[in-house]
C-alpha cells in the first residue's frame, strides 16, 4: 500500500466494499436487560461512566475468560469495554499496526479490510511475516496451534471471541501469555446486538496503550448499554 495516498483517499476505497451483516437474532431484548436498563435509569445512570466502562462489567468479562480459558486478566488496569466487537477490531488494528506493517488473518478477514485501510497496512501472506496474528475461537484449535508456531517471536496476537464452545485461547501458551489481546462481543448472543457493547482484555505491556486509543475514539460505551449487559451476563 502506498502509505503517501492521504487517508480519505484510501477511505474511499471503503465505500464501494460491502461488509457481512450483524444478524439479528431477536426482536426484542432479553426482560433482565430492559429491567436493569430502567433500574440503572432510577438510580441516575445517563452519564458518562469510567472510561474504560463500568467496573462490575469488567470484572465478569474477566470472570468469564478465566472460568473458559483460565487466562487471568486484571479487570481494573487491563480490560476495557468497547462500543461492540467492530471498535475492538479497529482500535487493536490501529494501536498494535504501525502503517506499512502486515497482519496475518486466520479469521474475520472481511471485518478486518477497514481498520487496515484506514491504518495504511495490509494482509500479509504468510504468518511468519506478520506483525500482527489475528485468530477466533471459532477456529479448530489444531490450526491456531499450527499459525502460532509460525509466526515471529515479537509478533503480537489478537484473538476474537466469538460465541462458540471452544475452550483454547493462545494466552494458554507461555510464550503468547504476554503478547495476546482478547477482544469479544457481549451484544450478540444477548440479544443486544444494536446496543454495541464488546470488549478488549490486554497484558500489561499494550494494555495501556489500546485503552488510551478507544478512549480517544468514543470516550466510553454508553452507560444504559453497559449495565443491560452485565445483567444478561450474570444471569447466565
């Protein structure tokens, strides 16, 4: 990619791009959700919250990595919560991408073609070349195993959550504990896919770093979005 085409050139280049759609799973959200919406209303919650989002929802989406993975993640320092799972993608491919450096897609190649045009990187063709690893869940875990003995020893990994029943995470792996951000949808499978509520669990090392840039993008989650999900959750 010629990194000297200004942005809203290369942006350009989006509009004819079709993306696949969010399904909707449901015409209307889950009772818990609506109840605590109203309840979060009574006590007041129509404003900004934490930035990084509320802190009872960051401590359960660590709840949930460690019960499904084991991978420990400090909820108050390392994990944010993102405006759905799409900002998540963009704010990792942004932060983790210096423009001119590759990443190597074993899933959700389509979702990611913005957030690289926008960054000035592109796929690479090989893993072993890339800056960035992206897997999902929904990958057999014999080839996320095979991608991860590929790729460079300073290459980071990204690993999307997706609602599947697979219990591997490369964060298992000594070698990629300190080098693997997760990031996830909590929307969808709740039957809150347009109230955009998805997140990133980071190491120590990048965490910071993704957390300054999506709260440079939209500040926070909206408040309301932010407690509906966390009631879904905890019901599970």
């Amino acid at each position: 990619m010629d990194l000297a085409v200004p942005l809203a050139k290369r942006a350009r280049t989006l509009v004819t791009r079709g993306y696949p759609d969010t399904p909707n799973t449901s015409d209307r959200a889950p009772e818990v959700a609506v109840m605590a919406t109203l309840k979060a209303l009574a006590r007041g919650e129509t404003h900004y919250t934490d930035r990084p989002g509320i802190l009872p929802l960051r401590e359960q989406v660590t709840r949930l990595l460690n019960k499904r993975f084991g991978v420990t993640v400090d909820p108050k320092a390392n994990t944010v919560i993102t405006c759905g799972v799409t900002e998540a993608r963009f704010v990792a491919v942004q932060e983790l991408l210096a423009p001119g450096e590759t990443l190597y897609a074993g899933a959700e190649l389509e979702q990611l073609f913005g957030a690289l045009t926008v960054r000035g990187s592109e796929f690479a063709e090989t893993p072993e070349e890339a800056r960035v690893l992206y897997l999902s869940s929904r990958m057999d875990e014999g080839d996320q195993r095979r991608l991860l003995g590929h790729i460079s020893d300073t290459a980071t990994v990204v690993f999307e959550l997706n609602q599947t029943t697979n219990t591997f995470h490369p964060a298992q792996l000594e070698a990629f504990q300190n080098r693997t951000v997760t990031i996830g949808d909590l929307a969808t499978e709740s039957g809150l896919e347009s109230w955009r509520v998805g997140f990133l669990a980071a190491p120590p090392a990048s965490a910071a770093g993704l957390r300054d840039f999506k709260q440079a993008l939209t500040i926070c989650t909206t408040n309301l979005s932010q407690w509906a999900a966390l009631a879904v959750l905890e019901e599970r």
